[in-house]
C-alpha cells in the first residue's frame, strides 16, 4: 500500500494563539498580561514576532458563547473571555504584512453568505492571507445563544457544514476570466457583466442566490481548513479541506490519521499535496532540559483544584468531581452525551496509568490532550523532524503553552534548530498564504491591487 508523506523539504508552522498561553494557568505568570485574552495591544506585539519569525500563520480557535456555562464554575479560566475572530484578525491585517490570517468559524451559527463575504473582505483586504477553520461546533454551550433548545446533533451538523461550504465555496468563485475587472475609468466600466456569475443554490439548509459582492484576492479565496477527526470530520477534510488541524498523543496516532485522510483524498480526485495535515504540539523549551522542566513545573504549581476540576467537568458525564478525594481514584463517570470520545480517552489514561483525579486534570491543564513535549530544542526539533519524514504531519500547529516565556526560546531555539536541519523557510518566499503553504490557486481572476 502507498505510503504517503509530505511532498515537501520544509516543513509548514502555524502559531495557535490563545490569550496568554496554552497552559491553563498561563495568564497568572508574573510576565503575562492579565487581559491577554482581549489585548489587542498582546496580539499585536506576538503577530508581529510571529511574523519576524516567519510563521505560515496566526490562528484563533473560536467558539460563541462562555466556555462551560452552566456546566462548571467559569470565573477563574481565562477562556471564558475571549474575542471574535475575525474582528480581531482585520486588526492584524493592517499590523501585519506577510503571516497568514486564520479564523474558526462555525458552520452550525452563522448563515454562509456572511460567513463568505467577511471571510472573502479579510482575504481582501490582507492581500490574499486569510484561512477559514471550519468547525461545526464542540461546544454545546452555543445553541442557546442561536435561538436553539440544544445543540444540533453531530450527523445533523455535519450535513449543514457539507452543503455550508458548498454554497461558501460557490460564493467565493462568483467572478471568473482574467479580464474580470478592468476598472477602466475612461470607458465608465468597473467589471465586465459576464464575469459575475449568481449561485442560485437551493438545498435542505439553504437557498443563496449570489452572487457574491467581494471580488476574489491576491490567493483566489481564503484558505480552508478543518479540525474534526470523526469519521465524518476526516470525510469533510478529505473532500473539501486544504489545511486540518489535528491533535494526537503518539506518533503511531498521527500516523495513522495521517495516513487515513490522505488515503481517502483520491476518492474526491484530490492529490495527497491539496490538503497539508499539521498536528498541534505544544513545547516546553529549555536550553537544557531541567530548565523547560522547571518552566512546566512552575505553571503546573499555578493549577488550582478549582480550575483542575473544572477542566475535567465537561467529561463527567453530570456527575460532581468536587464530592471526591482530589488524590483519591477517578470514581466511574456516567457516559457524556458530549465528547464521548474525550471521555473514553480520560478514563482509559487514568484506569492505565492509575492516576488520582489531581493527576488527571494536571495531565491535562497543559495543552488540552493536545501532543506535549517538555525538552531542549535539539530534541523537540527532533521528534518534530521524524514526525515530518516519516509520513505524520506536514508541519505543525504550535500552541505555545504561556506566550511571553515560550515564544522566545520558539523564535530563538527551536526555528533556527529546524533551519540548521532544513526544515523550515529562512524568509517567506510568496505573499499570500497559499503560497505560504504550498497550495494551488483556485483559477480564479484577482481583483488587480494598487499600492496605497
Ligand atoms: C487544533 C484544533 C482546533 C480546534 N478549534 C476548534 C474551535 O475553535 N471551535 C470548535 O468549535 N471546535 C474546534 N475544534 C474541534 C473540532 O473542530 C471538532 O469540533 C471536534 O474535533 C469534534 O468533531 P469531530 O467529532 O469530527 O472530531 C478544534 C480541533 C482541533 C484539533
């Protein structure tokens, strides 16, 4: 059978940005803001070094409503606050020259044609850098701020995100021919008539007509990437996605993800180099490795038991963790009727490595269940290169786990360890983000740009 691995001797890196850090405590280091979480003046200082350090890209995850509300105590996490996406990303744009722009948004609240048309101002107006990370929702916690009893069920989410992006993607291409736009002031024409084109979609969620009234960018159209590992998440990457998000604990896991969503492309008459797949890693980095150990330590100390219970309340399945001895066993759960899979996964890590509940939480508390790596950047560089080689990522998503300690030794030990390796870019070597991320154009004319 095929063996598939990345096309390409350089490896992509997005830098996954969440207030001040991954880590759960992250905002209460002496050196963070405690308002990083809707700082602009944060996001404008890390955009720019993540651009100074070459980075494909800035990405926000995303979700419209207060994390856990109603589910377990929200006053001491910091993602209880947090901006919109987009609007925080127009910002960048303008404070930003080069770095791709990716935004979450769902496809369970919102209509497509908003959703097309600030997605294609963005691509715009950032000279063809934006990226759209479809989710179709994890948190259920949404559905009542959308006029919604509950949060629609997986199979009925994943229905409306597949013909969502369908009209999206019909909205986005709108306009075709190169002559689209002569913008001819003597002859009074702005674009030629036949040029646009109207959708006129009509299916079980939607009817759109078009056509849409942002012409395309410098890239064509944004960039659109997916975070889901469901059967039906893995189909949606395969058939419409060009970048997927990803979260595994071993290799032998992102290998076989890997493998899987690459295989199924040919299916949709996709080739495995349309859709680049970056698991996300968040790394502790030391310049030896009792200092990053002494960096993790310090964060994990800041873990309170109300905030480590907090993080495991949503896969309790209802029932309350406080009741219990923190350093006791975990009690069996009730099943969730959300986040089965994470649940499982809890249960199975504590029933096999025998942790207590303070254990478990602090297992999680610093990047989510997301791939963790506490070392020098010699040795994350080097399970990032064999990952990379090796048919399980095409580079990655970098959660840096409290921004104003990781980013440094990020930008100024790991990126020029994985450059001595030939691994990632010394300067960018397009403009948009496609290009950052090695993906084909739509053929699609550009609206023409003028310098200001
Ligand atoms: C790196 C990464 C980022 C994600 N960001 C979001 C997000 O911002 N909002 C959201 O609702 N879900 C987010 N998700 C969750 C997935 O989109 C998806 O909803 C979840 O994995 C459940 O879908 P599934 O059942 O197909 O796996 C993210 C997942 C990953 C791996």
């Amino acid at each position: 059978m095929t063996q598939f691995r990345s096309s390409r001797s350089e490896m992509s890196l997005g830098l996954f940005l969440l207030g001040a850090g991954h880590h759960i405590a992250a905002w209460r280091l002496p050196e963070a803001p405690p308002n990083a979480a809707v700082s602009f003046p944060h996001y404008q200082a890390i955009a720019a070094e993540a651009e100074a350090a070459k980075f494909d890209a800035i990405f926000f995850a995303d979700s419209a409503s207060v994390r856990d509300f109603g589910i377990s105590p929200i006053d001491r996490d910091e993602r209880s606050i947090r901006l919109e996406p987009l609007t925080l990303l127009s910002a960048l744009a303008v404070s930003t020259d080069r770095i791709g722009l990716i935004a979450t948004a769902s496809t369970t609240y919102n209509e497509p044609y908003n959703l097309a048309r600030r997605f294609a101002s963005l691509d715009l107006l950032s000279g063809g850098r934006a990226g759209w990370n479809l989710v179709t929702s994890a948190n259920a916690q949404d559905g009542p701020n959308f006029s919604l009893e509950a949060h629609p069920e997986h199979g009925v989410r994943y229905d409306r995100a597949h013909e969502f992006e369908e009209v999206v993607r019909g909205l986005w291409h709108s306009w075709e021919g190169e002559d689209a736009f002569p913008l001819d002031k003597t002859g009074g024409q702005i674009f030629r008539p036949e040029a646009l084109h109207p959708l006129n979609h009509k299916g079980a969620h939607f009817a759109v007509r078009g056509p849409l009234s942002v012409p395309p960018s410098a890239q064509g159209h944004p960039v659109i990437i997916q975070a889901g590992a469901s059967e039906a998440g893995r189909d949606t990457a395969a058939r419409t996605a060009e970048v997927v998000f990803a979260a595994h604990q071993s290799f032998d896991e992102a290998f076989a993800f890997y493998q899987d969503v690459k295989r199924r492309l040919a299916a949709y008459g996709r080739a495995p180099e349309d859709l680049k797949i970056l698991p996300g890693v968040s790394p502790f980095i030391g310049r030896t490795r009792a200092e990053a150990q002494a960096s993790f330590d310090e964060l994990q100390d800041l873990v309170t038991p109300e905030v480590g219970l907090k993080l495991l309340q949503p896969f309790a399945g209802g029932l309350d963790l406080r009741d219990y001895d923190l350093d006791g066993p975990l009690p069996d759960l009730p099943v969730t009727t959300n986040a089965i899979g994470r649940q499982k996964l809890l249960v199975d890590l504590a029933r096999r490595e025998n942790l207590t509940i303070r254990q478990l939480y602090l297992h999680i508390a610093g990047a989510r269940g997301h791939w963790q790596l506490i070392g020098t950047a010699s040795e994350i560089a080097g399970e990032l290169e064999h990952y990379f080689k090796n048919g399980a990522a095409d580079g990655f998503n970098i959660m840096p786990p409290a921004l104003q300690r990781s980013l440094g030794p990020i930008t100024e030990l790991l990126l020029p360890e994985l450059r001595r390796r030939g691994l990632f870019r010394k300067d960018y070597t397009g403009t948009t983000l496609r290009e950052h991320l090695g993906l084909r154009r739509p053929d699609l004319p550009a609206f023409p740009q003028f310098a200001a």
